[in-house]
C-alpha cells in the first residue's frame, strides 16, 4: 500500500487544491446541469458495472453525489455504497442529496483515494465516473485501490478519449485558443481529463497495479449542453466547466467575456431542433481485483 508520505501525495496537492477551490464552487453551482450532461454516461457506466442487491460499492471520486444515489438505488437497503472525494464542497452537496433522499446505504468520505486507508477488503465493485485520471501515479493508485476488494471483485470506470475525440471538449477550446496565452502541451502520462486516452498505457496501469483482465471498451455519448436556441446559455456553460474553464480561471474579466462571445458563434453550427449538443467519448474500464 503507498506511503501517505510519499511523493504521490504532495503531487496530488495540486489537484486536491484546485477541486477545493473555484472548481468546487462552480461544479457544486452547476451540479443539476452537470447530472443532466452526463447522465447519459452515468447510464451505460451502472449498467456495464450491474450493482447487485446487496452488494458493497466503493465510488471514486464521487463529486455531488449523483452517481452514489444510483448505485445505492441499486444495490438496495441491504448494500452499501461508500463515495470518496478531495473535494469539500462537492463532498458536502452529495451528503447532503442523500440525506434528502431518506437513504441509510450511503456515505460519502473527504479522501484522496489514492492513498486512503480502506479498513476492509470487502468490496465487491470499485466504480469510478472521471475520477480516476487525475492520480499522479496512478500504478500506486490502483494498487492501493485494490486494498479495498475482496478477490475476484470488480472494477468498472469511465475514462475520456483522446481530446481529438471528444469534440464537447475541444470545439470550444479551439473557438477560444485565438484569445488565450500559449498553453504547455499535456504530457501523455500526466494527470488529466485525457490521462487514459492511450488504450495500452491504461491496461499496463491497472496490470502493474495488480489488477486482472483489463478491458477498454469505447462508447460515443452525445453531450447535450442546452436547449435549442439557447446559445448564450450553452457558451456559459462551456467556458464554466472543463478543460476551458480551468484555462480562463484566472484570465482577464474581459478576455473571458470574450472567449464567451467565440465560444457562442463556434456553438451555433450544433443547434439543432434536439438542441446543443456535442460528442463525447468515453472508456469503459473493467479489470478484476
């Protein structure tokens, strides 16, 4: 199991520091578009996985809480389902959705799951929905991952493709790459949306990790950022969440009202009478522990 001392954690402080930040602040904001947007891939993602009745889940980077209530949906009173977040602020809006929704088969823990201290190793599905490509080394993260599992459990997670692939995100960021300062290239193996983009690279993590018959299934979603017409709503959107939205950040008031304006006029080619609405695409990952 890593060290909670090791370099694995002070790499992680970046990211456990951003999530904690205006990340927080505007996912948490945006959380019911946000369910909406990837509801899709919530779907195909729990269906891939089957949650039994009964069953023990550990969901990984769970944010505000959408995915734990339909996994405990699921698995039903007599499973459980344990989500694990960095993030407070998502962390709290998700305990809170499930004390709303009266359920007594869910918990969520602020922990960076990459080196938690799982106190049993009972799971029986490790699931994760975009929460596991941000590890910064991810071989001991899967590792320490499958402390939690009891042989022969499952994992199932959904991963981005390439950004080539995935034109939800990409067709804003070129739209407004005119206005913004040279960007550093991503680095294949750095932590990232875009991390297990490459098929081989992700089946030697979860290998090296101790994980058995890994599997990358692709899947094409549509991305559906708002109703037909509504431009101006979709630009808010696409520069608030994603790659383009941690880009613009800390940018000039001005130069992201103007990246706002590119972003609408790049949108405008995906109104349709179904809306606006973009690819994505997507692995599944399946290993057993």
């Amino acid at each position: 199991m890593p060290d909670p001392t090791s370099a694995d954690v002070q790499d992680n402080a970046a990211q456990i520091a951003y999530w904690n930040d205006k990340a927080a602040v505007t996912w948490t904001a945006f959380q019911e578009r946000l369910d909406t947007l990837f509801e899709p891939i919530t779907a195909l993602a729990i269906d891939a996985a089957a949650p039994a009745p009964g069953e023990h889940v550990i969901d990984i980077g769970c944010g505000c809480g959408a995915t734990v209530l339909a996994l405990a949906s699921r698995i039903g009173p007599t499973g459980r389902v344990v989500g694990l977040d960095v993030s407070e602020p998502m962390s709290a809006r998700a305990r809170e959705r499930i004390e709303a929704a009266g359920l007594t088969n869910a918990q969520v823990i602020l922990s960076d799951a990459a080196t938690h201290v799982f106190p049993s190793k009972d799971a029986d599905l490790l699931f994760s929905r975009f929460g596991v490509m941000f590890f910064a080394d991810p071989v001991a993260a899967f590792a320490n991952l499958r402390q939690s599992m009891r042989p022969g459990g499952r994992l199932l997670c959904a991963a981005w493709r390439s950004l080539a692939d995935n034109p939800w995100f990409d067709v804003p960021l070129q739209a407004a790459r005119p206005l913004l300062p040279p960007q550093p290239p991503i680095g294949p193996d750095e932590p990232g949306p875009f991390a297990f983009a490459n098929a081989d690279r992700t089946r030697r993590i979860l290998t090296q990790g101790g994980w058995r018959d890994a599997t990358l299934t692709r899947h094409d979603v549509p991305m559906h950022f708002a109703d037909a017409g509504h431009i101006d709503q979709a630009a808010e959107f696409a520069t608030r969440v994603g790659m383009l939205a941690r880009i613009l950040a800390d940018a000039d008031p001005d130069v992201r009202s103007r990246a706002r304006q590119a972003v609408a006029e790049a949108l405008k080619a995906y109104d349709g009478p179904d809306g606006i609405t973009l690819s994505g695409s997507i692995w599944l990952l399946s290993a057993r522990a």
